[in-house]
C-alpha cells in the first residue's frame, strides 16, 4: 500500500492533510484497500475539484467553514466538493487505531445531560447512519445553544451549510457511502456501523467538542 503523505492536491489552497495512522492500521474493521482508494482517490478528487471550484472566485481566501457556510446551495459543484472536503477531513480524523478510547469527563457530562448514556449515544448514532437513505453522513454536533444533536445529511452536504436542518458545529463524522465500506462489507452496511465503533476514537472528539463550546 501507499502512504498518505504522498497524497497531494496539484493547485490551489486547499490541502490533504495525511492520516495519523497507516491505511492497514484500521483493520480488520476497514480494509487497507478501502482506506487506500478513499483517502488517495475520493478524498483527493474532492480537494482538487474544491481548488478548481474556488479559482478566481470570493471563496479562493477564505475557510472551508466560511465557504460551506456562504455558498449558494444551488452551486452543485461548490456544495458537492467543499462538503466532500470538508466532512472527510473529519472523517479521517476522527478514526484511530487506538481501541477503548472514552470521552473526557466534560464530553461525557454534556453526553449523559444529552443522551441519557454512552451506551444510548452510540445506539442512537447506529440506528442513524443504519437508516440514512442513500448516500450521505451521520454528524454528531454543538448547536447554538452548547447542545449535542445527531443530525443526517444527505450527499456531501453537512450541518454548517445554510440548508441544514440541524446547525451546529461537527464533532463526530460518520460516512455512509458505498465507497467506505463496499470492498469488505458489501451492501451490509449495518455491519459497517457496528464495526466502526471500534475505530471512533473519543479523545479526539473531546478535543473537538472543547474547541465548538469555547467558541459559543
Ligand atoms: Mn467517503
């Protein structure tokens, strides 16, 4: 296999970020050969289409926040990318080799405040990506108010886009295209789902949900 940090965008602002880990270090819940043609050829097919989409427009200096949050919903190839872009980068953060990680004890008050357990989150955040139509994600975020929602969006799209119905700042990722888990599970994405957990790791979301509440 590859490595990631070869993975490279050719023109514009937007960049691949590399993964923290090697693409066989996630098995056996994803396959090498899915993490590979993922990350070297979706992830980098929507970064290079993001920089095309943006050149020599008003979005060639700003955030990939401020673009998802100003683009006109109606631009397909902007709102396709940027997403792509955008919730992929989450994605492959969010995943670790690293088993049995726990949600620090300030996500955990705002979890059981929210969800009433752990246990009930991460059931919750099953049945969702389980019955999410089609191609599209599963968020776990902060709303507005500092509260935790899980929130389904179909496509690319993603919960800082102005069409959202749920709003908020993303913590949490989980891809439920074909393309994230066909190679290994085929069309049996509920075992995909239950797999996943595996690999979630909780004290990158900690971190993530520290960063969304302190900028309320
Ligand atoms: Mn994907």
């Amino acid at each position: 296999y590859g490595n990631s940090a070869d993975v490279k965008t050719t023109d514009g602002p937007f960049k691949m970020k590399g993964l923290a880990y090697q693409y066989n270090d996630l098995e056996p819940y994803i396959d090498a050969k899915t993490m590979e043609i993922h990350y070297s050829k979706h992830h980098l097919g929507y970064a290079n289409k993001l920089n095309t989409a943006i050149k020599e427009t008003e979005f060639k200096t700003k955030t990939i926040e401020e673009i998802l949050n100003q683009l006109d919903i109606n631009n397909s190839f902007l709102r396709n990318n940027a997403g792509g872009y955008y919730n992929h980068n989450l994605y492959f953060e969010i995943l670790s080799s690293k088993k049995d990680t726990k949600p620090s004890a300030i996500l955990t008050e705002a979890i059981n405040r929210d969800f009433g357990s752990f246990t009930n989150l991460n059931s919750k955040l099953s049945e969702a990506a389980t019955n999410l139509f089609g191609s599209g994600w599963v968020w776990l975020l902060v709303d507005k108010d500092g509260k935790l929602k899980i929130s389904q969006t179909i496509n690319q799209d993603n919960p800082l886009m102005s069409n959202s119905t749920e709003k908020g700042t993303p913590i949490l990722a989980i891809d439920v295209w074909e393309h994230a888990y066909y190679l290994k599970y085929q069309n049996k994405r509920a075992d995909y789902i239950s797999e996943i957990f595996n690999i979630i790791n909780w004290e990158i979301i900690s971190k993530k949900y520290d960063e969304a509440i302190a900028i309320k």
